[in-house]
C-alpha cells in the first residue's frame, strides 16, 4: 500500500522535480504525477460501463504511450483504471491503496524518464548504469 508521503519521496529523488501544489508534480514545468479525484462524469461513466467505482486517493501518472497505459490496465486492473476524461491522453489512474511502493517508484521513474528534458535523463541514466 502506497501513499501520498511515498509518492512525495519518490518525486522528490528525481531531478528537477517539485511539488508546484498539494499533490501536483512536475519535473520542469511539465506534469508528471496529480491527485486525480474522480469527477461526476467519471463515476456516471464507468457506472454506465458497468464497472466499480473505485474508492480512495487516486493518482494520475503520466505514462509514455497509450499502449503502456493499457498494457498496465489489463495486468492489474485492481491496481490501475482509466476514466473517458483520459481517451487519447498517456496517463493512468493509480489507486494508491493497491499498489506497491516497489511499483509505484518504477511508475514514477518512467513518467519522469518520458517528461524529463532528454539531455537530464542521458546524465540520470548514464549515473544508474
């Protein structure tokens, strides 16, 4: 179980990283991960798709693709959702409650490596290697 306090140490351990509001983090002035509470035309959507209503903090993790973030939804969909609001645009919903703070850094770390400006991510990898 993640929370918002693991988000913040991860974001944290990033380059170039701030929180510019209560949970709103970018990397530069480009978004990376936002609490993301579900709106009335979310839960009327996914009632009308006849899915659960998920319950609890919520994060939005901006994901390199739309494929990634459909490829995580189909992995683990007790972990990762999507809402209409997020057709066409690279980022899931991350119940915070269901996910591993293990996984949650590796989530993070991608959505920092697609935000992050190329010339930091060739010195943030070539220090990893």
């Amino acid at each position: 179980m993640a929370t918002w306090e693991d988000v913040a140490r991860i974001v944290n351990g990033l380059p170039l990283t701030a929180e510019t509001a209560p949970h709103d983090w970018r990397v530069g002035k480009k978004l990376l991960a936002w609490e993301r509470p579900l709106r009335k035309s979310d839960r009327e959507a996914l009632t009308r798709a006849g899915s659960e209503i998920p319950t609890g903090d919520i994060l939005a993790v901006r994901v390199s693709d739309e494929g990634v973030k459909f490829a995580l939804i189909s992995d683990e969909p007790d972990v990762y959702f999507t809402t209409p609001h997020f057709n066409g645009y690279p980022a899931v919903l991350v119940l915070l409650a269901e996910i591993d703070p293990v996984a949650l850094e590796e989530l993070i770390t991608e959505a920092w490596l697609v935000q992050a400006p190329k010339r930091l991510v060739q010195e943030f990898l070539a220090k990893s290697s």
